[in-house]
C-alpha cells in the first residue's frame, strides 16, 4: 500500500521503483532539464509540476495535481496502467479544433531518452484529403502502441505519404555532445534540416503550415537553429506539446521515426551479439556493463550516448 500526504496544492506519494520508472517514461516529453537536489526527474505537464525523488517521495503540485496523482497512486495500487495519452485540456481541444482542416507537415523526434541507441527524426505531410485512409490505417498518438503494431503501421505509411527521415548515430552525437551542444539544439537542427528535405520532395507543392512537437520554446528554437546556412522559418510554423493528439502529420512523423529507431536498436543489438535494450533504467546500466566486457568500454562510443548516468552505473558493476 502506497500512502499519501494531502498538503495545500499539492500531493506527495511514496512510490516503489517500477512506478517512478513508468511515471518517467510517460513523461518524457515534459522532463526539464534542471533538477532539484536528490531528484531522479521533473516533469511539467499541463496544469501540473511532478518531481520525483530519490527517497521515493513523488510530490505533485499545481491546478491538476490532484489528478495527476490520483493515476499514480492507483497504478501503484492494483497495476492499472496509466493512460497512453494525457487528459486533453481546453486549451488542446482548442488547438485540435484549429488544426483539423489543416494539411500540414509535421515533425517528432525518438531516442531521446534512450541511453541506447541513435536519436530519429522525422518530418511528415499530410493532406487533409488523406486523413481517413490514414486513420483507417491506425495512424494516432503513438505513445501507447507496441513497437510491432508501430512497425506493421509504419510499413504501410512510408508508402502513402510524402517523409523524410534523418539518424543521429551515437558516434556524431557524442561529437557533438562534446562540444557543447545539448539535446535541445541538436534537435532543433535535425527537425529544421528534415523539414528542409521534406520541403524540397514537396516541390512547392502548398501546405497550410509546420506543426512541430514541442521540445523547446520557439524563441529558443529559432535561435539554436540560427547559425545553420538553411533554415525554414515562416508565419505558420506552430509549436505545441503534444502535437501527436493535435494533427495526423505529427503523428504518422512519430510512428515511422520510432519505426527507424527500432530498426537501428536491431542492428546495435545484431552487431553487439545480444538484445540492447531500450529506456534508460537499471536494465539498461547491466546491458551497457555487459558490453564493456563483451567490446570494451570503447565500445560505448558507438552504441550510447555516453554523457548519460548509466555509463557510471555500468562501471560501477564492473568496478572500473
């Protein structure tokens, strides 16, 4: 039994390790970047802060949190699994609306918080004209589907709509890492350069605008992408959290780029001669450990994204 502590705008539960995990999973389109002391992640979806600890503790605040925990604690409970997408609010409702007779182009990324594997981005387009062929198909928010239903899917659409697809391996990322640059920029780079191929398959063809799932603000965005020599900046570009739930561009974006990440996990875990798994929990710190005794630590280069805490955790077991 998990227990609760009720406190003025806001919730703290004691949750076991397997919840915490799923809980990061879930949110791991709205982890921040900065965390407080002793946190292990905080996220800020709609209408809520949840920041969960190292002791266990996982504290809930603002508007929804009571809500926001509610799913939590009852997933911790008796297993019921958390929704595969987050409650839609007006403010969303509003946008759907907004963007339902739209033909855009769409972009999403995976691999992000991956320790394994390269990162994938993908910018897609779809006509309004497509949107029920596509939903036929199975196109939606991705988030709750299976890798193998995302693949039989994703098989279908590279065929029906006009993409393109770029792959960070893990060798330029952590290049580039290196050097300075952080997640959100190398992003904003690849979303900006898959948009510009996907543009130019176009051929002029019109579009009634760019919808991209919303990593950073667009001020941020525009400026991480300001030194590259081409750069799609224009009136209709919109950014919005969860654009997966918003247009079937984003959403068939996210199906084939999460399609070409589990294609390059095949290859690592070909290459490595055994599963690499995906995630980043203490599974993944085993797999890693497992690699430097198979390939050497020098191996981590090309599989990893080495700036990642579970490079130390896999040294630690291996007591290096």
């Amino acid at each position: 039994m998990n227990k609760g502590v009720f406190l003025l705008s806001q919730r703290v539960l004691l949750l076991d390790t397997k919840t915490i995990e799923k809980m990061k999973e879930f949110y791991q389109d709205d982890l921040a970047s900065k965390l407080p002391p002793g946190a292990l992640f905080a996220a800020k979806p709609f209408n809520c802060s949840v920041t969960a600890y190292k002791s266990g503790k996982v504290l809930f605040q603002g508007a929804k949190h009571e809500e926001e925990a509610a799913i939590w604690e009852q997933f911790a409970n008796n297993g019921t699994a958390p929704p595969t997408t987050k409650t839609v609010t007006k403010k969303e409702a509003t946008n759907q609306s907004q963007f339902s007779t739209m033909s855009l182009i769409g972009s999403d990324e995976v691999g992000t918080g991956d320790y394994f594997g390269p990162i994938t981005v993908v910018a897609a387009f779809v006509r309004t004209e497509n949107f029920a062929n596509l939903t036929e198909l199975g196109v939606k928010d991705s988030k709750g589907m299976k890798d193998d239903q995302i693949c039989k899917i994703a098989k279908q659409l590279i065929k029906e709509i006009p993409y393109s697809l770029l792959v960070l391996p893990n060798t330029k990322y952590n290049s580039l890492q290196a050097k300075g640059f952080n997640q959100g920029k190398m992003k904003a780079i690849l979303h900006n350069q898959a948009i510009l191929h996907l543009k130019k398959k176009l051929n002029h063809e019109p579009y009634d605008g760019i919808l991209i799932d919303q990593f950073v603000e667009r001020g941020i965005y525009f400026r991480y992408i300001a030194d590259q020599k081409e750069k799609v900046q224009e009136n209709n570009m919109f950014f919005q959290t969860k654009a997966e739930s918003l247009h079937l561009s984003v959403a068939a974006a996210s199906i084939i780029a999460r399609y070409a990440f589990v294609k390059e996990m095949d290859k690592l875990s070909e290459s490595a001669g055994f599963e690499i798994p995906k995630g980043a929990g203490s599974h993944v710190d085993q797999a890693a450990a497992k690699l430097i005794r198979t390939h050497g630590i020098e191996a981590l280069n090309s599989y990893c994204k080495i700036h990642f805490a579970n490079t130390e955790k896999a040294k630690k077991h291996l007591k290096l």
